[in-house]
C-alpha cells in the first residue's frame, strides 16, 4: 500500500496545478505492483451477480448517470409525435386536401435537426470541461442549463422560436451523452460494464414511453396545450437527477488522472470495496493503468485521438455511434408517423407508439442478460444481420399492393425493428464505446464518436422525413430498402474492423491496441497479468 497521505497529496496538487501527474512509483515498487496484479485478476474473477452484491452504490450512481440521457430521448421521440398531431399539425402545418393538414418537410427536418446540432456543440465542449472539473460537476453545470432552456420551447409560439429552443437544450444533450457511457463504465467493476452501459439505452426508452404516454392522453386535444403539456414534463427530470448526481462520488479514474489519490480512494470506497485492502488493491490497479497510458502521452488533448494506435481506437468509436443511424432506429424515432404514414389511424397509430415503446423497455432488459452470456461482437453482428432481414422484408411488403393486411404487417415489422435494435444494436454499442477507448482520452473519444453520431444523424433525419413525409417522396415502408442496404454497411465493417472486448481490463485492451492485434483475434489473445506494455 501506498504511503502518500493527504498533506502529501495537496502539496503534490499545490506544485503541479492539478493537472494530469504520473505514477512512476506504482511500477517500480513491487508491492504496490502485486496490489495491482491482485485488483485486477479479483475483477476478472467476480461474477455478475457477485458484483451486483458487492457494488450496489456504484450500479446506482451508474444508472443515474445514464438517465440523464432520457432528456434527449424525451424530446427527439417528442418532436416525432408533435408532427403527427393533428392539434400542432393545424397550428403550424400546411394543408395537405381533405380537412388535413402536414407540418412541411423542411420544418420536421429543422425541428429533428435542431437538438442535434446544439447536442453536436455540446459534445465538442464536454471533453475539454469534463478533463477539468470532473463528471460530477460537469453534469451538473448541465442539468442547470437544460433546466434554463426548457423555458424557450414551452414558451415558444412559432416553429421558429421552437427550433431554437431545442438547439439550445441539444447543448447539454452533447454534455450527458458524452459523460454518462464514459462515467458509468468506469464507476462499476468489469463484470458490469456490459449491463450498467447498455441501460443508455434503456433510458432512451423510458423517455419514449413517457412521451407516447403524455401525448397519446393530450391527442385529443384541439387547443395548444396538447403540445405544451408534453413540453412542460421536461421539466420533471433535471432538477431531482441534479441533487442525486450532487451527492454521487467522482469517477477514481478521473480523480487518479488528476493526481488526487486519496479522493480516488474514498470513492472506490463509497462504491461498494468491503474492505481497506480490496479498496487499495482496486487504487494501485487503476494507477498501474493510468502510469502505463501517460507514459505513451501527457496531458490529453483532441489531436491525440488521431495519433498512433488511439486513432484506431478514435475510429472504432465513431464507427459505433453513426452506425446506429443506419440499422433502423429512425423508424423508432419517427414511429408514430412512420405508422400513420404505413395506413394506420392517427389513434391506433398513437397506441401502438405506446407499445412500441414498452417493447424497447423490454428489450433493453433482456439485452443485460445478452451481454452475460455473448460478447460485444457477436452482439453486434447478429443483430445487425437480423435487422437487415427485416428491413428488407418491409420494404418488399410495402412494394405488393396494399391492403388494411398490408398495412399492419409493415406497422409490426417496424415494432420489431425497433425491437431488435433495443435490445442489441442499441445497448451493445454504449458497451463497445465505453471499452473502447483509452482512459486517458475517454472524456474525449466519447464525445468525438458521439459527434460521429450526429454527423450521420443530422443529414439522415433530413432523408428520413424526405422518405416518409406525403410531401417528401413517400416512400412509406419502401424506406426499408434504404435502410436495409445502409445496415448491410455497418455489418461489414463492423466484421472485419470491430474488437472484442469483453472481460477485458482497461490495461489489457491498452495492450491488444498497442500489439495492432486484429480486430477477429482480440478474443483468443493471451494477456498476462504482469504485462505492462
């Protein structure tokens, strides 16, 4: 164990000015090493369900960090139902013949695009603030912002006010989105990586399923609280998720980056080590890490992502993230209007929203227990190669002629693409972002993939809403082929380029990347524990 007490440690902080410090002394002291040794073969050896026993603080801080993200998920699912909404549709659409009215193409694109594109400034900020004050106060200075926002779009009284309002609330979109894979996946043991990272994407159900829920009891409404209502529950989340982050402890990770060990080790205490010595060995585990990355570089910056073997890394990641616009989930986003425009009513069309939303909910659950027993990559792949079946079997079954037998079946393919997605594709990608990428640069890589994301997302809601819109293309389910041949993309890729890293330690995929190793041989590679490459 180390004997760096706490004056030592704030005068270590003192001269160096709290920046990113080396650990010189973990490497060559050979108890500290062997501390190191057993903290890691402990996590190799904890089962799941141990783990969950053994770190029940630290699932609960993990799990709160990732709702944060079910504010962006409550306003992109809410924006895709307000365009179907006969009450917003009459209030700001154009008629369309027959007493019925559409929001033009350009406004539904403007209105998904516009919390993106604030999210995609988010993101860029994220990394270099979150380097300096933490996850902690990071997501915190967020929550007050988005808190802020929210008042411009329940205020707004034109699509335009509107639009703005929701580029201003994407900023800290960008701030969650980026901190809360990275933040969760370094607070759990490995063990729990998969599942605490995947419940991302349970979030973005939870907050489908409260918009179906709110929008499909205000439908019926003629008046502007139809839309109002919904845009005022935003308000419900930032405020109590604010006090319980306030009151979460800081990542050890970031804390170890930052030279603070003894902070570092008091929240590995606080998230579920029993006893001092198990805490101490989990302290030297993450400096030995930490040491044998800053030896490759000094303090983080962005351009180090595309340097040496980050930038493979760096690419994995964004890869991740954009290709989750290519394998179906825009129907998802858009499914209200995606089974309105298929020939459902606008009622059914709202409950089956709800259905589909519930659906996720339980996909997402089952997809902790696909992380138990497969591995990322095969994940990954097999659920790819069965969206890519289905996509195209919608659009074969939107191109016969159509009938009310027709028309459902293309509303059921889309639940079940969106099925798949939630409980595979979805959640799994979280998993390979977190893993991915160095500790060092993590705050970085996340938002850069991310960025990746919305990249891709931005021109692909335009082309969504271009395909499904009747003033667009109309292409109804035909948008299965499109969609179908981009998913056939993102799976060959993602076969030959795409590491497995489950039961991995953060040293040993430091060691696989820095090897070059192939991405197919990740698995069946030796790693010894003494190895500090």
């Amino acid at each position: 164990m180390s004997d760096f007490t706490p004056k030592d440690e704030k005068d270590e902080l003192n001269s160096r000015g709290n920046v990113e410090v080396h650990h010189d002394e973990v490497l060559a002291n050979p108890d500290l090493m062997n501390d190191a040794f057993d903290g890691e073969n402990l996590e190799h050896e904890m089962g799941v369900w141990t783990a969950v026993k053994a770190h029940p603080w630290a699932c609960l801080w993990a799990f709160t960090m990732c709702f944060t993200i079910v504010m962006e998920s409550f306003d992109m699912f809410l924006n895709g139902n307000f365009v179907a909404q006969s009450a917003f549709q009459r209030r700001y659409g154009v008629s369309v013949g027959n007493n019925e009215w559409a929001i033009p193409t350009k406004w539904q694109s403007a209105l998904f695009q516009s919390g993106q594109c604030g999210a995609f400034v988010g993101v860029f900020l994220s990394g270099p603030v979150t380097n300096r004050l933490g996850y902690r106060w990071t997501t915190i200075l967020a929550l007050i912002f988005m808190n802020a926002t929210i008042f411009i779009s329940f205020f707004a009284d034109s699509l335009t006010v509107l639009t703005v309002g929701q580029a201003l609330e994407g900023v800290p979109w960008g701030f969650f989105i980026a901190n809360a894979p990275a933040y969760a996946s370094e607070v759990v043991p490995l063990a729990l990586r998969g599942a605490c990272t995947a419940t991302l994407q349970m979030s973005w159900s939870i907050g489908s399923i409260i918009v179906a829920a709110a929008v499909l009891g205000y439908n019926k409404r003629n008046d502007e609280w139809a839309w109002r209502i919904p845009l005022a529950l935003q308000w419900i989340f930032p405020t109590p998720l604010l006090i319980l982050i306030f009151f979460s402890p800081e990542s050890p990770w970031w804390l170890i980056r930052r030279g603070r060990k003894m902070e570092a080790l008091r929240s590995i205490k606080r998230l579920g080590s029993k006893t001092e010595e198990q805490a101490h060995k989990s302290l030297a585990m993450m400096e030995r890490t930490v040491e044998i990355e800053a030896q490759l570089g000094g303090a983080p910056n962005l351009l180090d992502l595309l340097k040496g073997t980050d930038l493979r890394r760096t690419i994995i990641t964004c890869l991740m993230y954009a290709s989750q616009n290519f394998a179906g989930n825009l129907i998802a986003n858009q499914a209200t209007f995606f089974f309105e425009q298929a020939g459902i009513s606008p009622d059914k069309a709202f409950q089956l929203n709800l259905i589909n939303s519930c659906l996720q909910f339980i996909a997402n659950a089952l997809s902790w227990i696909l992380s138990s027993w497969f591995g990322r990559r095969t994940i990954y792949l097999w659920g790819t190669a069965t969206n890519i079946t289905l996509l195209f079997i919608l659009g074969i079954c939107a191109s016969i002629p159509q009938s009310v037998t027709t028309n459902y079946a293309q509303a059921v393919l889309g639940i079940i693409i969106s099925f798949v997605f939630a409980g595979t594709l979805g959640p799994i990608s979280y998993t390979i972002i977190s893993e991915t990428s160095s500790v060092r640069l993590r705050a970085l890589s996340t938002a850069v993939g991310r960025a990746a994301y919305y990249v891709a997302e931005i021109p692909m809601i335009y082309l969504a809403s271009k395909m499904l819109n009747t003033t667009g293309w109309n292409l109804r389910g035909k948008c299965g082929y499109v969609w179908g041949g981009t998913a056939c993309v993102c799976w060959l890729m993602a076969y030959f380029f795409l590491p497995e890293l489950k039961h991995r330690s953060y040293r040993e995929s430091d060691i696989l990347f820095n090897r070059k190793v192939a991405a197919r041989k990740f698995k069946s590679t030796i790693i010894d524990v003494r190895e500090n490459e």
